[in-house]
C-alpha cells in the first residue's frame, strides 16, 4: 500500500527537506499540501487543514510543519479524523500536550511519529554502538549558527512556545538522549534572552548521566561562517567526536566516517514501516530536558537583536 500524504505548512524546512525525502522513498506519495502563504507543485492546495480533510477522503496521513505552537491542535483533528500523523521536530510545544496527543493516538488506533531527524544523522548510530561498550567520563556538545540564515522572517521562534535557541538546540539533546545509554537529568541553565525577543538566542547547560558523567552544551544562534554542530564523549577506552550534526564520525581523533545528509530519507522509512503495522514512536527526553531548561533556567537578559 502506498501512503496517501498531505502535508501541513509548507515554510523552509518543508520545501528543503520534507518534499524531496518524500519523492526518494518508496510506500508514500504526497497528494495534497496546506498552506495559507505557499503552493506545491502537482499536488492538491487547501487554505488550511479542515479544507485539506474536507477535499481528501482517501488521505492516509498528514505531515505536520507548522510552528509547535500549534502543532497540538492539528495534530489532534488529524488522528480523530482517523489519520496517521507524523509530526516535525519539536513534537509539540509542551510535554503534556504531546503525551495526550500519544493518548489518543492509542485510542483511535493509528501512527504516531515524532520525528528527530538528527538520530538518523550517518555517523549517530556506529556512535551509539561504541559507546555502549564503554564508560563515559564526560560529554561536551557545542551547537553554534546563524538563525538569519536557518529561520529568515520567522516570528514565531522567538515567541514563548517557539523554542529559541533550543529549536536548533533540541537537535543535539536528541543524539545525546539517543547515543547514551541512561537517562540524562538537567543540573543547571543559563538562558540568555534578548530586551525585545520572549525566547533565548543563546543556552548553557550542565547535565549529567544517571552515573555521574559529567555534559555540558552550549547553544548559540548568533554564530556566522562555518556552523558548529560538535559533540565530544571522552570515556575509559578513548575519545569520540560527532560533527557536522552526527555525520562525521572520529575516534581518537582520526575519522571513521564522513556521509552525507540523509536523515529526512531515513525518517520517512521510519514512518512507512511504523504506518504498515499502526505502530506509535514517540519519544520525549529531547523535549522534557527543554522543559527542564526552561523551569530551572536563569534568565539573562542580552542585548537586543533584530533578525
């Protein structure tokens, strides 16, 4: 069975990367798009997600890439519309709504799939497998860019419930959470928020492992030139380096691995074979860290930022 897919919110990282792992990946098709400000190219159009639901009654699933902030309320007329969802990363702007929407996926008996499209970075797995057989004695992550360039003329990031700097930052909390092998609990947070924005340009936290290894991370979006995206494990038998978001991969320096990006591919398998079987894969460490920054986090106001 082929998927029959509409997809919601069709800004920068659907055009980038949604459309084109879609038209490499065999069991889906997109067939409708919602969008109040952009059109897709030989499909069907709608305004909004009530008039796509209205128009396609054969639709088997909906994409979801709007802003988080809203991500709940469509996320929860796609399913008791009886549709399997996949939803962008972050899942939702809350645990909780995420939990529910979980809830209710169960009930309905349909797929749910928040995606973390850094896990399927090239090198995160083979990462994974060879820190499993070792102890960690640190973890260091630098995440730095320029969100001028990833998020042109996009308010909603910094709105309360769009993320900040955790937007790309959430990405590197989702190979950390993957790639260890014992929950991760937040120590402390420094947040720093701009006079005239409501969320951060700018994150440090310290971490731990349930065993007491030691992570810190640092986020920052004011970064320009090359991008940062760097996470350090040294442990008893060696040091690892992921780079370039978890497609590079070194060990002691030397490298290992270096592929290209394929991760919104892989992330659409994921959901064709979760769909085959009405499986839910959902998973919200990335997420509750976040909501754990923003709890016990020190607010430091910074200098204004227009972006």
């Amino acid at each position: 069975m082929t998927i029959r897919a509409g997809l919601v919110g069709l800004g920068k990282i659907a055009r980038d990367q949604h459309l084109p792992a879609i038209g490499k990946i065999d069991g889906i098709e997109l067939v409708a798009v919602a969008s109040r400000n952009a059109r897709g190219d030989g499909v069907n159009n709608y305004p909004d997600l009530d008039a796509m639901l209205a128009g396609e009654s054969d639709l088997d699933a909906v994409i979801l890439c709007q802003p988080p902030q809203v991500r709940y309320a469509a996320a929860r007329q796609a399913i008791l519309a009886g549709k399997h969802v996949f939803l962008e990363k972050p899942p939702g702007a809350t645990v909780t709504e995420v939990e529910a929407l979980v809830a209710l996926a169960q009930a309905n008996n349909v797929t749910l799939y928040a995606s973390w499209h850094s896990r399927y970075a090239a090198a995160v797995a083979q990462a994974k497998a060879w820190i499993a057989e070792r102890t960690i004695r640190s973890i260091d992550i630098q995440w730095r860019e320029d969100v001028r360039h990833w998020h042109p003329g996009q308010p909603w990031i910094w709105e309360p419930g769009g993320f900040g700097v955790f937007d790309p930052g959430i990405n590197a909390l989702s190979i950390l959470t993957e790639i260890v092998p014992e929950a991760v609990m937040l120590l402390s947070a420094e947040l720093e928020v701009p006079e005239n924005k409501q969320a951060p340009i700018g994150a440090s936290l310290k971490m731990a492992t349930a065993s007491g290894a030691a992570v810190e991370a640092v986020f920052d979006w004011r970064q320009t030139g090359p991008q940062t995206w760097d996470i350090a494990v040294e442990t008893d038998q060696g040091s690892l380096l992921l780079s370039e978001g978890g497609n590079t991969l070194r060990l002691d320096g030397d490298v290992q691995l270096k592929a290209p990006d394929e991760e919104y591919p892989a992330m659409y398998r994921r959901f064709v074979g979760l769909v085959a079987e009405r499986r839910i894969d959902v998973d919200l460490a990335p997420l509750r860290i976040v909501a754990d920054a923003f709890l016990c986090g020190r607010h430091c106001p910074t200098a204004l930022f227009e972006d």
